[in-house]
C-alpha cells in the first residue's frame, strides 16, 4: 500500500475543530478529500454520510 501524499498547506489553515459534531466532522472530511490525500474519511463517518443522505 502506498503511502498517500499530504498537503501539509490545507492541512495547517483547515484545523478540525474541537470537540467536533459529527456534522463538523463530515464537512470537514468531505472538504479534506478534495484537496488532500493523506486518508480516506473513516468508515464511521461514511456510514453517517449515507444515513444523512436517505433522509434528505
């Protein structure tokens, strides 16, 4: 497996914020995939996106 590349830039200006609610997490992780690739959004949370996505 390789290792993804990290963009070190979005990272330092995109800080998850504390104490995260799980909205703030998707958002943050929806954004983070479109301009890094250091990590794919967590099983946890892609679960929560298609939940979110049946009720809307």
């Amino acid at each position: 497996m390789a290792k993804s590349k990290l963009n070190y830039e979005w990272h330092l200006k995109n800080k998850m914020p504390a104490k995260a609610t799980i909205d703030q997490r998707i958002k943050w992780h929806l954004e983070h995939i479109k301009y890094c690739e250091c990590r794919e959004i967590p099983e946890k949370l892609v679960e929560e996106i298609k939940k979110k996505k049946n009720f809307h």
